[in-house]
C-alpha cells in the first residue's frame, strides 16, 4: 500500500506531500488542483510503462505543465501585502514526483536539455534523476537504484557492507530506468517497484454518447480489466459473472435499479452488453441504455475487476449519475477498497458523505492558496516525512 505520494512543480502543485490510506477521498473547489492530483499520479504510473515523456509534451512540455507561479513567495506576498511578481529563476526547472509505501519509495526528476542542445525534440522533458530506496523515506543509506543522468547505479550486499555496480549501458535522457533495466537478479526492488506501478489503474469520464466503444458490440475475449475507454465493458461484464463475484454484480445493478440484471447479448462470439428491465420484455441493448446508467454498469465493472490492481484511482465517478445511486456507487467502492488502494476525486456531497463512513477513510480536502494548491485543514491530516533526490 502506498503510504505517501509527493508532487512538485506540476500545474497548481507546488508542492504537495499528501498522505494516502486505503481509502482516499479528494474534495475540492472547482479548480483546486484535485484533476491535476490526479493527473500527476497518472504520469508517475506512465514512468514504469515508458509513457512519462510524450504524456508530458502532449500536455504541452514543461513549459505548460510546470507551476505557472514564483519559485517561491516572500513572507510579504503570503501575508496578501503585495502581489505576486515575477523573479530571475535561481533554481533549475524541476518538475518531480514520487510515492512511498512501507517497503519502498521511487521519485523521478525531470528537468530541461542542456542549453547548447540543438535538438529538435524541444518539448521532450529530459530525466535527470531517478532513485528506488527502501523503507518510506529517502536517506543515502537506503538507496537501492540511483540514477543520474544517463547513469544508473545498483546497489548489492558483499561481506555486509554496501557494493555498488554501475551500468555499463548509459540509458538515454527520454527512458525511464524503470522500462530500460530488467535484470530481476541484480535489482529484484527495482521489477517490484515497477509491476505495482504497472498495476495501478486510471479511470476518468467514460465516453456516453452515441458513438461510446462502451455500447457497441464488441469481440468477446475474458476480460478480467476494463479497459480505460470501457471498449470492452460487455466482455468484463461476463468476465465477472464466470469467473468473478456474479452475486456482488447483481447485488449492485439490482440495488441501484430496482428489479434490473446485466444479460450480455451473444452474437456469435461478438458481446453487446444489456441490461433486462422490470416491464420489459427483452434486455435492453447497449444504444439504448441511458447515459447514467451506461456509466453506472461501467463503474460496476471497473469496481468488480476479479484482477483487482494495487492501486485504483477514480476521477470524478459521480459525474451524470442521479444523487440517488450515489450510495450504491460508495457501497461498490468501498467494496473494491477491501482488495485494492482506492483513490476517488469527488465532487458529489453525498458520494463523499457515504464514502466518509467507510472505516479505513481518510478525507482530503484542496484548496488553492495564492494560486497553489494546498490543503484546506492541514491538522486533519497526518503529513509524512518526505524527502526528494537532489540533482
Ligand atoms: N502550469 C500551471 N501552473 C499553475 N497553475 C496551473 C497550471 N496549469 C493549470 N493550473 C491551474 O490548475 C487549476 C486546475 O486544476 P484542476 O483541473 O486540477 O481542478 P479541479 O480541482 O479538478 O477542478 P474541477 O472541480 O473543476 O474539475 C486551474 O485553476 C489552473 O489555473
Ligand atoms: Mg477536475
């Protein structure tokens, strides 16, 4: 379980270090950075899938994505007596991010290519720094894996003292050492770190409208995950009617609409997902499901994986479901929290009030603060230590 997840320089983060538990629920004005949260924790699971660098010049490089504000606010500033202005940069551009469990931690640096480059790849990012230690906070005695530039070290154990081997192969500016170094022998911590990443799993505003993968008659292959898109939502559907909890996924249809059942509708191999309502006399087709409750069965699926992943993060899941459902929708994801880290962005009161019962929940709720983004009651929450690689 991840314990901590830190962030800096990204968007609104300046710097965040927030505290995780095995139910996370974030809160948040409009525009209090609770999508840019999420947003960061995505690009660190694209680290262990060599995604982090086109992800970031897709968002525009890291002149875009780095904190748009001052390295930091005088004491003036902060006490609203002047307004912010612009500063020479002292420190070097550094957008970082990390998470920390009870047995490992894993930050990444990423910083700009040297001035005198002449490439043309200008919205590429360049890794500066990467490192794996043991134990949740980041001290010299615990690194395991470091990276510095295009050198990665690796620690080994000779005679009880500490050994460490450099890498003949100097990896490039734009590779995670996370996707270039596979040697499970000589940096067993470094594959771990890498398949809990690989594991986690994003889901965020499934397409509804006419057009959405989600409702058209798809091939029919088991699908223990829903893929992001919910392409395959009928497959995983009947995936977990053979394989996985059937009882919980009637359970949570019947719960939330009265007297309705998920029955997949076979054409020859090819699934379409239905849904057979009380009154009616066939199960309703995927393009004729209502958007709230096409969205409601994808939640359901993605909620009742038989494959739960470490790690499940939710954006906004309340979005077009009527306020009605919401508890059904909290009962499902305090359900998945039993098997998996759960992390869910929310904006509907009565999700949040719901999920807030669960035990085992921890609230955290943003705000933005001279246009950083902060949290609302610091007391609340119990900040652990956290310390980032230097350069
Ligand atoms: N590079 C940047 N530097 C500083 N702030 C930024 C940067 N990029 C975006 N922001 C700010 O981040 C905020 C957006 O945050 P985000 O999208 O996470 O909001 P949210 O809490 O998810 O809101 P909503 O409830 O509307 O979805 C905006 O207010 C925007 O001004
Ligand atoms: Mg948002």
């Amino acid at each position: 379980m991840l314990t901590t997840l830190a962030i800096a320089n990204y968007r609104s983060l300046r710097e965040l270090i927030v505290p995780l538990g095995p139910l996370n629920v974030i809160t948040g004005p409009n525009g209090s950075g609770k999508s840019n949260l999420y947003r960061a924790l995505r690009l660190l699971a694209l680290t262990a899938r060599g995604g982090v660098i086109p992800s970031l010049a897709r968002e525009g490089g890291l002149q875009s994505t780095l904190w748009a504000g001052p390295e930091r606010f005088s004491r003036a500033v902060a006490a609203g007596d002047y307004a912010v202005q612009g500063t020479v940069r002292k420190d070097a551009v550094s957008l970082k991010l990390g998470f920390a469990g009870e047995s490992f931690g894993y930050a990444i640096d990423l910083g700009l290519p040297p001035p005198a480059s002449t490439s043309q790849f200008s919205l590429d990012p360049v890794i500066k720094r990467e490192c794996i230690w043991s134990g949740p906070v980041l001290r010299p005695s615990a690194l395991l894996v470091d990276r510095q530039g295009p050198m990665i070290r690796i620690r080994g154990e000779s005679g009880g003292s500490a050994e460490w081997s450099t890498l003949a192969q100097p990896v490039a500016s734009f590779d995670s050492m996370m996707t270039e170094y596979a040697d499970p022998r000589s940096a067993p911590e470094m594959i771990a770190v890498r398949e809990q990443i690989r594991s986690w799993r994003f889901y965020d505003h499934f397409r509804t409208d006419e057009y959405a993968s989600a409702r058209q008659v798809q091939i029919g292959t088991h699908s223990p995950v829903l893929a992001d898109d919910g392409a395959n939502l009928a497959a995983a559907l009947q995936t977990i009617r053979e394989i996985g909890d059937g009882a919980a996924l009637d359970a949570a249809i019947g719960d939330a609409f009265a007297g309705a059942r998920v029955e997949i509708v076979n054409h020859e191999g090819r699934f379409e997902v239905g849904l057979r309502q009380e009154g009616l006399l066939r199960p309703l087709r995927g393009a004729e499901l209502s958007d709230g409750t096409l969205r409601y069965l994808l939640l359901a699926a993605a909620l009742l994986s038989p494959r739960p992943p470490a790690l499940l993060v939710l954006d906004e899941p309340e979005t077009s479901l009527h306020p009605d459902l919401l508890p059904s929708l909290a009962r499902l994801i305090a359900r998945a929290s039993k098997q998996s880290q759960v992390l869910v962005v929310s904006h509907a009161p009565r999700l949040v009030a719901a999920l807030e019962r669960e035990a085992g929940s921890q609230s955290i709720v943003l705000e933005r603060r001279l246009g950083a983004t902060a949290f609302a009651d610091p007391d609340t929450l119990d900040i652990p230590a956290w310390k980032w690689p230097a350069r």
